[in-house]
C-alpha cells in the first residue's frame, strides 16, 4: 500500500509560478488524473512527485505500508512514462530490458522475453531500438513503467504515438498489471484516464 501526500505544493520558474498550494493525497488502488490546459503544469506537477524536479514551497510525504520512505529511497519505488524520456538506442530490444530489469525488477512471472511476447514485438528482438518506429518505442517504454514491479506508476500522455491496437494494449495493461500500484496520469485525453477515480485540474492552482 502507498500514500503520497502534497500539501501546498508549488513551483516556479525564474519569477513565474506554473502552480501553487497543491493539496493532494494519492493512493495505492486509486487512479489519478492531472489534466489542465498545454503550458498548465501537468507534466511539471508529476516530475516533482517523482522527484525529478524540485519543488518552490510545500511539503511532500511517502508512506509504503504505512511506514514513511525517506527521499534517497523513494527512487526504487517509482516508474515513470514519459514521451520526452529516451530509451538507449544502441542496444537491441532484447538488450533494453534486460538492462532495465537489472536495477528496476519485473512483476512476478514476467522476464524480457515474455514482456517482448506482450508487446507483439518478437520479430524486433535483436533490432537496435534506433530502428523503432515513434509506436515501437512507446510501446517499450509503457513496457518497462508498467510491468515494473515498482508500486508508483507516473504516466504522461501514455498513448502517445500509438495506433489503436496500441491503445487497446495499454488499456489491457493497466487493467491487468496496474491494481495495487499508486498510479498518476497526466493527459487530457479521455482514453487515457477514463478509468480514473479521481481529477487533479491544474487551472485550480494558479
């Protein structure tokens, strides 16, 4: 069980605050959504719960079965999706992940070979990523967010270059995979976060 607790949280840029007073509590087994014009801070507002960029004012706090996790090993705990992260292109897919898989384990049951088999890529096996096509990549980087046994999933704009069988692979893995996981979405796109039980609206926070 998670809990991530915002309070009052903000950020700024240079004199410019993207938001301000964030109040939140985030749970395991209870998606979120953080939707909200471009520009609002969707993707700002997940990077600082992931820690990947630091806030300007308030607090944030992890519980992991009710015991707080400390800063320097929240990292462990975390998967993140993101269309502007990069995968390593030199390696083949096969090579990708189990790479990946070295410092962030799969859920029970999974391996790179049968994470390949899900994602309907094994004649792409050994081909460099470089070859990937946008749809390719994004499948691999969903592969290794969501299949990860790390129990806080962060997404931004998850079904981001995929075709409809994609999206439908997506929806069957967060369905499948996803039930215990703390999960976070950002998008403004309803079939991305139609699932959601709850909606963060970033204009509320400026």
């Amino acid at each position: 069980m998670m809990q991530i607790t915002l309070q009052q949280v903000g950020k700024r840029f240079n004199h410019h605050w993207i938001f301000r007073k964030v109040d939140a509590v985030l749970q395991s087994n209870a998606p979120v959504a953080i939707t909200g014009a471009n520009g609002s801070g969707k993707s700002t507002l997940l990077q600082v719960i992931g820690g990947a960029v630091e806030k300007s004012e308030g607090s944030m706090s992890w519980l992991h079965h009710g015991q707080p996790v400390p800063e320097e090993k929240q990292y462990p705990l975390l998967s993140f999706c993101t269309p502007y992260l990069e995968l390593i292109e030199e390696l083949t897919l096969l090579e990708m992940l189990q790479f990946h898989g070295r410092f962030k384990p799969w859920l029970p049951g999974l391996d790179a070979n049968s994470i390949i088999a899900l994602m309907g890529l094994e004649a792409a096996t050994q081909k460099q990523i470089r070859a990937f096509s946008s749809g390719m990549k994004q499948r691999v980087k969903l592969a290794q967010s969501i299949l990860s046994a790390a129990p806080v999933l962060l997404l931004d704009e998850p079904t981001s270059n995929l075709d409809t069988k994609g999206i439908d692979m997506y929806h069957q893995w967060m369905q499948q995979y996803t039930k215990d996981k703390l999960v976070l979405i950002a998008s403004n796109d309803e079939q991305e976060i139609s699932f959601c039980q709850q909606r963060i609206s970033m204009a509320e926070y400026k």
